[in-house]
C-alpha cells in the first residue's frame, strides 16, 4: 500500500491533490506546527486568479502567544470580515469560468458558516474537492489515528500505523526526509515530482499554481482530473544514498 501524508492546506494547490489521488491512502497531518509564512504556509491562505495576475485569500487567524501551537489548535480570527471578502473575491473572478455555477453553491454556503478551528475549514474544503474531481482515496487524520513525529520519524510512523507498504514523497519532502533511513526500516520511497497542468483561464495568460478551485472552476471535475494526473505518476527512488538526507 502506497500512503501519503501532507498538511491540510486551505483551498490546496494542484500539487496536493494530485499526491492523495496517487495514493492508496492520504494522512492528514494535522498535528505539527502551524507554519504562517515562509514556502510552507499554505495552511490558512490560497491564491486565486484574477485579471491583475493573481490575489491571495487569506484567512485571518489567532497566532499571538501562540507560536508553538499545532494546526490542529488553530482559531480563526472571527472578528475580521473575511468570509465576505473571500467569497466576493472568488464570485468577482469566477463566475464567468464555465464550471462556476456547478460548483458555487457549496462554496456560497462555505461562507456563510461561521468556522471557528481552521481545521474544520480546510478538512471540510478538501473533503468536498476529493469529491468534486473524483477523488476516492480514503483519507485519516493523523491526530486521531495517534501518528506523531517530526520529519522522518514522522512519516515512518505514518507508515507503521497505517500498514503502508511505501510513502510517497512530494517534490519538497526529499529535501526534509531521511530516504536511506525509510529504505533501511522497510518502506519503500516513491516521489511525485508535480507537473503543472496548463489549461483555459478566466483571464489571458497562465498563472500556475492556484487554489485548485481555479482548474475546478475552468475546467470542471472530470476532465480536471484527466488533467491533473496527465503525466503525475508515481516513480520509485531506488537508489539512495545513505549518507544523504532527501534525494
């Protein structure tokens, strides 16, 4: 069994989904720390397409003395305004996309509630998307499943607790994963290196790399899925050298 582990992303990126759908199993990672900048902070805030280029959604939440808490603890900021904008934001863009009105109900109601926890949020977002693109695998999250870890130990904890075979690493986690060391315990190492589809957007020119409800919106569920998994296939590391971390 090929498992796969990631954050939960607000409104994730192609990239994501297109690791869950390769897998025979997706964790959700919910038990590590909240990260909201830098090339990992993703969790609380997406971009959109637009006609300047591209905008971001960000979705306001509660970090003061409350560096070390993990994305599981995470309170959205309920003072701020944000559901209004975040949806005036997508409608403003997307209602011209030919999917839009398929869609749009779920996300004009996804507004309308008054979250509280950022995970309820983006657990509640990614389990409707798997849906919407056709996306079967079953999905655990890691904080109930009693997976903990960092890094590594993470994943190979991942891998006992779920009865995994091997993991499936995105393009960033060879850069943090100790491969020789899953190797060594037994698992096997495959990689998704992401390839961006390119399609017909709202706006000329292509943006890559938005909220996946851009090539939801654009393009539908079906022939979405066709193109997200055009050429994203799974491909084993063999050869790893033990005296490196990543590959």
């Amino acid at each position: 069994m090929l498992v796969t582990g990631h954050q939960p992303n607000y409104l994730p990126y192609l990239g994501l989904l297109a690791k869950v759908a390769r897998a025979d199993l997706f964790v959700v990672v919910d038990n590590v720390q909240f990260v909201k900048r830098g090339p990992f902070g993703f969790q609380h805030r997406a971009k959109i397409r637009t006609a300047q280029g591209w905008h971001w959604l960000t979705v306001p939440v509660i970090t003061s003395g409350r560096f070390t808490q993990h994305i599981n603890e995470v309170e959205i900021d309920r003072r701020l305004p944000w559901r209004r904008k975040h949806w005036g934001s997508i409608r403003r863009n997307y209602s011209r996309a030919p999917h839009f009105c398929s869609f749009a109900d779920f996300f004009r109601r996804l507004y309308e509630r008054d979250w509280e926890r950022l995970i309820d949020l983006n657990l509640t977002v990614l389990g409707y998307l798997l849906k919407a693109f056709g996306i079967t695998t079953p999905m655990v999250v890691a904080s109930e499943a009693g997976i903990e870890g960092r890094a590594t130990g993470l994943i190979l904890d991942i891998c006992r607790k779920t009865g995994a075979s091997a993991y499936l690493h995105g393009r960033h986690g060879r850069d943090y994963a100790d491969l020789a060391a899953i190797r060594q315990a037994g698992y096997a190492n495959f990689v998704l290196d992401f390839q961006h589809p390119t399609y017909p957007q709202v706006y000329p020119g292509f943006q890559s790399n938005m909220a996946s409800i851009d090539l939801l919106f654009c393009s539908g569920g079906e022939a979405g899925l066709e193109l997200l998994l055009a050429g994203n296939v799974p491909r084993p590391l063999d050869q790893v050298d033990a005296t490196r971390t990543g590959g």
